[in-house]
C-alpha cells in the first residue's frame, strides 16, 4: 500500500507538470504561428526530410520550391520537439498508472482518454503542415491543445482527490453536484469563443476592424458572413497570411466580439447565481477577473494594431479563461450535493466510507 501511495504521489506531481508543459506548448505554437513559421519545414515530422534542421543544399534538394529559412525552421521544429516531449509525459502517466487502475476512484479512463486526445492532437499538427495552414485544421489543433491541458487538468485534480481518500480495490465514490445548465451554457459560449478566436488568427482578422467598439467607424460595417464562415473553402497553395477579401475578414473579426460579449454576459450570470456560496467565491472571482483581462487584451490587440507580444498574451489569456471555468466548475462539483445535507451525520459517512 505505501508502494501505490508512493506512485500517486509522482503521477499526482506528472499531471501537475503535464499542465504547465501544455500551457508551454500552446504559447509556443501560437508564436509559432504569429512569426508565420507553421511552414517554417514543408513536410512533417522531420524538416526537409532531416530530423534537424538541415543546410540550404540539402533543403534545396528536398523541396526546390520551398526556400529553407532557418530561424522559421527552428522555431517549428523546436514546437515539435516540444510537443513530442509531452506525448511521452502521457505515456509515462499510463505506464506508471497501469497498476492502480482497479482502485477506488483512480482516474485511469482519463489517463487513456488524454493518451488518446494526445494522438489526435499530434495527427492535427501533422495536417497543419501537409494542407498548408487550412483554417479549419489551425483552429482544431488551438482546441486540441487547450483541450489536452483540460484534461491534464482533470486528471490532476481527480488524483489529488483520489489521494485524499483511501486508496482500496472496489468501493464508492462519494456523490458529487451535477452542473447545472447555466455551467453547460457558459462551457459551450467559452468553446464557441475559443473557436471564434481561432478562426480569426487562422484567417488573418485580427485587424480587420480597426478602432473599438466600432468595426472601421462603422457601428454595423458591410460584412460578408457567408465567405467568412465558408468551412469549404480551398487551401490554394498555401493559406499564409490568408486568402479572404476585406468584408469576409470583418465579418468573422465582428463574430469573434459577439462572442466575447455572449460569453461575458454568461459568466457574469454565473458570478450572480453563485457568488453567495463561500467556498465559489474565490473561482468565481477569479474567472470574471480572468475574463476581464482575456476582453481588455483583446481592445488594446485592435487599437495597437496587433503587435506579437500582446498577442501572444492574448493566448495566454484564453488559457487563464479556461483554467479558470474548469477550476470553478470543480469546485461546484466537489461540494457537498444538496441532498445529502439533510441525511445524519452517520449515514453520510456510511455511504462514504470509501472516499
């Protein structure tokens, strides 16, 4: 027994790591893409066939049509490297965790879920290089990455609660509050947005609409919603720097602000509903300050005309937005259901004497 303890302590402390090291590789990607290296090498997983980043001779010999740049080059391989390094982190936690998966409440479907989330996300990367920055893939693989650092996440806060309790074979979890809708509304408008932003990273519409609130000194400027939210489009060539007209890039810029605000208005609904339960305060607080600073990043972007510093925060800032969400949505989870506040004493702990 002292052994499995031993062990949920290091992969309590892996899932930890797991999540800053994804929170690294999203800010890393997203430099990746703001310094227009997402094709820094042509081909996927090496870089013109070599594993490093090879001389001009040899990169001319494998693509004659892609001239080799080297600083992009590197900064794309140093991202795969990365993210390679975080996939063998995810079999480490399998690996390791293979042993207590019969045990009360150890989280082991997570373990294979993330494993399984982790491919995909791997195979999107590849994709993002092979259909040279399509949209629809450049945001699936932003949400890939989010959503595997959501899932390091819950896998760190279930074994840190499995930590907690009694670590014996069988037994039964103690209940936990389901979510009520207004957390599933603010979950779906946090998606929508996140993939809002996405989209307009991957098309190039970060300054479409110049000034704020106003879009181009127009409160409602001549949007093309059609060919902005075209999923079909072709690829062409390559799709750097983006192949939509103006009106189509405001549009999508005009979405992505109708986002923000749906979202806000849920999360200020959460705050309302819920601020009065002390142990959600401390969330709660922190994801309308988390909100506030992800919408006022999001103004100084439009008005100082996008430099990469403030919008590489800007990423950062969705990170916090969803670490937030997801951590008040567990404390919600963790407290006692209201149900069972009724029940004696005694018969509470008798229903959970395996937690």
């Amino acid at each position: 027994m002292q052994a499995a303890h031993r062990r949920l302590a290091l992969l309590k402390a892996l899932s930890l790591a797991g999540v800053v090291f994804t929170v690294g590789v999203i800010l890393l990607g997203a430099w990746t893409r703001l310094v227009d290296a997402g094709l820094g090498c042509p081909d996927w997983p090496g870089c013109y066939g070599a594993l490093v980043v090879p001389d001009e001779g040899q990169a001319l010999a494998h693509s004659p049509n892609s001239p080799l740049e080297s600083a992009k080059a590197w900064m794309e391989m140093i991202h795969r490297y990365v993210a390679s390094a975080l996939g063998l982190l995810v079999i480490a936690l399998v690996v390791l965790g293979w042993s207590l998966r019969r045990h009360a409440d150890y989280p082991w479907w997570v373990s294979l879920g993330l494993l399984g989330l982790i491919m995909v996300q791997g195979a999107f990367g590849a994709f993002t290089v092979t259909l040279k920055l399509w949209p629809q893939v450049v945001t699936l693989h932003l949400l890939g990455g989010l959503g595997v650092m959501l899932v390091f996440l819950w896998l760190h806060l279930r074994l840190r609660r499995c930590a907690s309790g009694n670590l014996t074979l069988g037994g039964v979890a103690p209940p936990r509050r389901r979510l009520t809708p207004l957390w599933g509304l603010a979950a779906v408008l946090l998606v929508i947005q996140l993939a809002l932003g996405g989209w307009v990273s991957s098309n190039y519409a970060g300054i479409a609409c110049q000034g704020f609130p106003t879009c181009n000194s127009q409160w409602w400027p001549a949007l093309d919603w059609s060919e902005g939210f075209h999923l079909t489009q072709s690829v062409g060539p390559n799709y750097l720097h983006g192949q939509l007209h103006a009106e189509a890039r405001s549009a999508i810029q005009v979405g992505h602000r109708l986002g923000a605000l749906a979202l806000g208005l849920a999360v200020l609904a959460l705050w309302a509903r819920y601020r009065r339960e002390r142990a959600l305060r401390g969330p709660l607080v922190g994801l309308v300050l988390a909100y506030a600073g992800q919408f006022s990043l999001g103004v100084a972007n439009v008005l100082m005309w996008l430099p990469l510093w403030l919008a590489l925060l800007h990423t950062a800032g969705a990170v916090a937005l969803v670490l937030s969400l997801a951590l008040a949505a567990w404390r919600w989870r963790s407290l006692e259901p209201i149900s069972t506040r009724s029940q004696p004493i005694t018969q509470q702990k008798k229903e959970w004497v395996h937690v």
